[in-house]
C-alpha cells in the first residue's frame, strides 16, 4: 500500500553526502566507550577511512561476504547499545551506501577510484596518511583469508604496499626513506584496482544486484582532481570537504 504518507525507502545506491560521512564517522568513534576499553580489546574501526578500507577490501575480494561477516569486524569489542530501531536502521543504511558507493564506483569508473586516505599538516607541509585505510583493508581482507590466499603470490604482491601499513607488518613502511615512503603510498591505489579486476574477473558472476553500477551523465570527479567548482583547488580540499 503507498500513499502521500508512506515512508520512502532509502536510496541505497547513493553515495554518502558531506554531512552525512561526518555524522558516520563521529558515530565509528563516539561508539566506544573508553572507560569500558581494556587492554586486547578490539575497537574494530573507528573511523571513515578505515572504514573505507574495511569495504573496499569486502567489495574486491573472491567471495561476496555478506553484512553478517563483516559488520562484526566494524564493531569490534564495542558493538552499539542502539536507542532505537530507527537508530540502528539509519547507520547501517549509511555503511550499506558507502559500500555500495566503494563498487559502483570499482565497476564502473574504475581508473578514477581513491581510497579514502587522511592528511595531516605539519610545519606547513600536508602529508598523506595511509595507515587507518590499510589497517581497514588489511582486516577485510582477513574475513576471508584462506580464500585470498588462493591467488598465490600475483595478490601478494600487490597487497604488499598496503601491508606495509598495518599492525601485521609492524608499519615497516614507514622505516623507510622518505621518497620510498611515498613511492609505496602511491602504489596502494592502483593495486588495490588491480585486486578488485583480478578477482571481479575470475568470480565468473554477475555483480549482485545490490552493487550494480549505476551509469551517470558526468564523469566521477577524483578527489585529486581539480575541483569542478572553479576555484582551482583539488577537489578533497575544496567542495568535498
């Protein structure tokens, strides 16, 4: 029955919007409640660029995981006491979005797909920060591990930049040179593209129907790219921020 009243279903194909992508990521965190955290506890992912890694490696990988294997990596020791159904039903829409969004976009576009890195300013100079997206993806990638595994060492060795980023290997990337330190920052994004064609291809099924590219008029702006605004910033320093 539909009527002037009706609840409208939620888009669940939309990428999520600036507001909303902030209010996720203050919940990924707010979540945790400190004085309840003890040593060996997993806070799971507390934050959108890891969550980011966390769906990219979920959408990529040799199997379709659904939200019942993977929401618990999200949650870690710290899953939410929710106030209300309503509650519950409008986060998970939103992680449902943003990892469709993550996809659509490796299906459709994938030549302009970015990970979701942080920055940070010191001293006048802005570095790129890598480690919560690798770590994110890193624990993908572990929900179905053995099946990863089955590549050999084509995989490994385009998950080696991303590694080089996490609790796994001790953040070794980072003993580097500077100039090396980059070299592997910039490697994450294409092999990580890499890693979802190689498997896309070899799945020998059609995308679910939940993750079906959705064709649009305009090409994707990249979050390097200039921003289509005019102002002549990249576009992860101007309109989407």
């Amino acid at each position: 029955m539909t009527g002037r009243n009706a609840p409208v279903a939620p888009d669940v194909f939309a990428p999520l919007d600036n507001d909303e992508l902030d209010r996720l990521d203050r919940f990924l965190l707010d979540r945790i409640d400190e004085d309840a955290w003890r040593e060996g506890m997993d806070e799971g992912i507390f934050n959108m660029s890891m969550l980011d890694g966390l769906l990219t490696a979920v959408v990529s990988g040799p199997i379709t995981l659904m939200p019942s294997r993977w929401l618990p990596a999200v949650w870690g020791d710290f899953e939410p006491v929710w106030d209300s159904m309503a509650d519950a039903e409008h986060v998970l829409t939103l992680l449902m979005r943003h990892m469709n969004s993550i996809a659509s976009h490796l299906i459709e576009e994938p030549d302009s797909f970015e990970p979701l890195f942080l920055e940070r300013e010191v001293e006048g100079k802005t570095y790129t920060v890598v480690d919560e997206w690798c770590e994110g993806y890193r624990r993908g990638v572990e929900l179905a591990e053995d099946d990863w595994r089955a590549s050999g060492e084509e995989i490994a060795a385009l998950l080696e930049p991303v590694y080089a980023f996490t609790e796994a290997s001790a953040w070794l990337g980072h003993e580097r040179a500077d100039d090396a330190v980059e070299a592997l920052q910039l490697a994450i994004a294409p092999n990580v593209r890499a890693i979802h064609a190689y498997w896309l291809a070899r799945r020998g099924d059609a995308p679910p129907a939940a993750v079906a590219p959705i064709r649009r008029a305009e090409p994707r702006v990249g979050r390097n790219d200039p921003c289509p605004c005019g102002s002549g910033k990249k576009y992860k320093k101007c309109c989407l921020q």
